[in-house]
C-alpha cells in the first residue's frame, strides 16, 4: 500500500536504518535509511506496511519460494526464473511486475492483486484467477502454460493472452469482451455464458464454443476455427 507519513523533528541514534508505524499512524519502530549522528534530529519518510512488506523496482533471480513469500505489495519488480510453485500468494499486490520463466504452478492467490501485471514463458498451472483480486485486474502472458487455470466470472477486459496453452482453462461467466487470444491453444476450454464481444480469436485454435450459450457479437474467428463454432449442428466444414 503506497501511503507515506511524514514524521519532523524525531530523535533518532546512529543504529536506525528504516521506519515502521501501524494503521492509524503511530510510530512502531523508527530505523532512518542512512547513518545518523546520536541525539541528532531528522525528518524520516515513512511508510505504511500494513500489509507487511513493500518493494520498489526490485529485482528477484533464480530465488525459491516455495518456503515462503513476505506478504505486501511489490511495485515495478522483476521476478527471474523463480519457484512460486504451490506458494502461498494470499493478500500480496503485484503492480506492474514482470514475471520472466517463472514457475507458480498451483499457488495460492486469494486476494491476490495482479495490476498491469505481465508474464512471459511462465508455468502457471491450475492458477485460480477467480479467488484474486478484481480490483485493477490487468495482466498480459506471453508463451506461458496456463492449463486448468480457472477465470470463473473474472474481467478480462484488461488482459490479453499470447501463444500461451489454455488447455481445459475455465472462462465460465467471464467478461472477455476485446480480449485478445493471439496463437492460443484453446483445447478443451470452457466457455459457458461467457461474453466475448469484440474478442479476438483469428488466430486462435482447438475451441469450441456455443454460439447459443456465449455472447459473440463482433468477435472475430478465421475461416479455419469455423468448426469450433458448429460443432453443436453437426455441421461439417471443408
């Protein structure tokens, strides 16, 4: 959570190196990020980890945490060849954050925040989107494995999908209205009272989709994914 306090006139000692206060303000503990004179005087910018842990443009390579995430939030980070695998991501905001061959296979992402959130060659099996938070949600992959990901009811308008596999991915109820699928594998996917206006799917392929369970108007397919559309009739294109 981005809130800073200003704190003037704090007596600090030369062993304090940053500043923690609670929810309604109230100095915890007081560590000022550079070395200071003893008795000396400052005034320390301090921020609110209400949520914990707060990181700024902070890069994370080759790191496991399979042990364990620090709860918070983490703004313009880039996490490199990391293991999120069955983590624990519960209540943590990722804002624009760049995940680079990570594997988050089946982790824990209630609450979980993703704002303009990218995602390139990353494992992220069995993701359930539909228990993150749906405030601000906006996240493009690219080449990433999302099969028996789960995007039940979720806004998808914000988000775009890239020669990724979504095999058996669940867009039950979700608004996909825009949303470009690009070179996806769509195989055994669910669409289920889903709206995808306006969505892309030219290049898309394996799908299949009722047009009569599904809203399509200005969707665009090619000529090659008709079949997907008329599987139902028993239609037979050549």
């Amino acid at each position: 959570m981005d809130i800073t306090f200003q704190l003037q006139e704090i007596g600090v000692s030369k062993d304090c190196p940053t500043a923690m206060v609670d929810t309604s303000g109230t100095l915890l503990e007081m560590y000022l990020p550079f070395m200071a004179k003893e008795n000396q005087t400052a005034t320390a910018e301090v921020y609110l980890w209400s949520m914990g842990h707060y990181a700024v443009e902070k890069d994370f390579r080759n790191q496991d945490f399979t042990e364990g995430f620090p709860k918070g939030d983490y703004e313009a980070c880039t996490f490199e060849a990391c293991n999120f695998q069955e983590t624990d991501l519960s209540d943590v905001n990722f804002i624009e954050c760049r995940f680079l061959s990570c594997d988050l296979t089946n982790a824990k992402i209630l609450n979980t925040g993703f704002r303009e959130v990218e995602f390139e060659d990353c494992k992220m099996v069995g993701l359930p989107f539909d228990q993150s938070n749906p405030f601000l949600f906006a996240l493009q992959a690219h080449r990433c494995q999302l099969h028996l990901a789960t995007f039940y009811g979720c806004n998808l308008r914000q988000c775009s999908f890239h020669e990724c596999t979504l095999q058996e991915v669940d867009f039950t109820e979700a608004n996909a209205e825009g949303l470009l699928l690009e070179a996806c594998d769509l195989s055994r996917a669910i669409f289920e009272q889903t709206n995808l206006q306006k969505a892309n799917l030219s290049t898309a392929f394996n799908y299949r989709i009722d047009p009569d369970q599904n809203r399509l108007r200005g969707a665009t397919f090619s000529a090659d994914g008709l079949p997907g559309l008329l599987v139902k009739y028993g239609i037979v294109v050549r």
